[in-house]
C-alpha cells in the first residue's frame, strides 16, 4: 500500500510540475514585465530632466550672485578710488 501512495504521490507532483503556466499566461507575463521596465525607465528620465532642471536652476542663481558681488566690489573700488582722490 504505501509504494501505491508513494507512486501516486510521486506522480501527483510530476503533473504539478508539467502543468506549467500556458501560451497566453506567459505572453501577458512578458508583456506585465516589459511594461514595468518602460515604466521605470521612464520614471527615471523624468528624475533626471528634474534634477537637470534643479542643477541649472542653482548654476543661474550662482551666476547671479556672482554677477552682483562682482559689481558690488567694482563700485567699491570706484568709492576706495574717489575717496583715495
């Protein structure tokens, strides 16, 4: 009795493992998957262009700044000039 139980339950997990997912399940199973990998490659473009975005934003501000202290010091020589005068 138990070589029958053994055989049948040997045979019961062969069918499990030859009853694999079909056609249909493994197309839409790659078609879910090429789905998520667009997405994240598309998350991940909109992450740069916002950090692209953020870099050039802080590189103008840097300009600006640098742009006023630049002028700030060159009327600071004029009045060290004048008052030199």
């Amino acid at each position: 009795m138990k070589k029958l139980l053994t055989m049948l339950m040997v045979a019961g997990i062969f069918s499990l493992v030859a009853c694999g997912p079909s056609e249909e399940e493994k197309a839409a199973a790659e078609a879910e998957a090429a789905a998520a990998v667009n997405e994240l490659f598309d998350s991940m473009e909109e992450a740069i262009e916002e950090e692209t975005a953020e870099v050039e934003a802080t590189e103008e501000a840097t300009e600006e700044v640098v742009a006023e202290e630049a002028t700030e010091e060159a009327a600071a020589e004029e009045t060290h000039e004048e008052e030199a005068h």
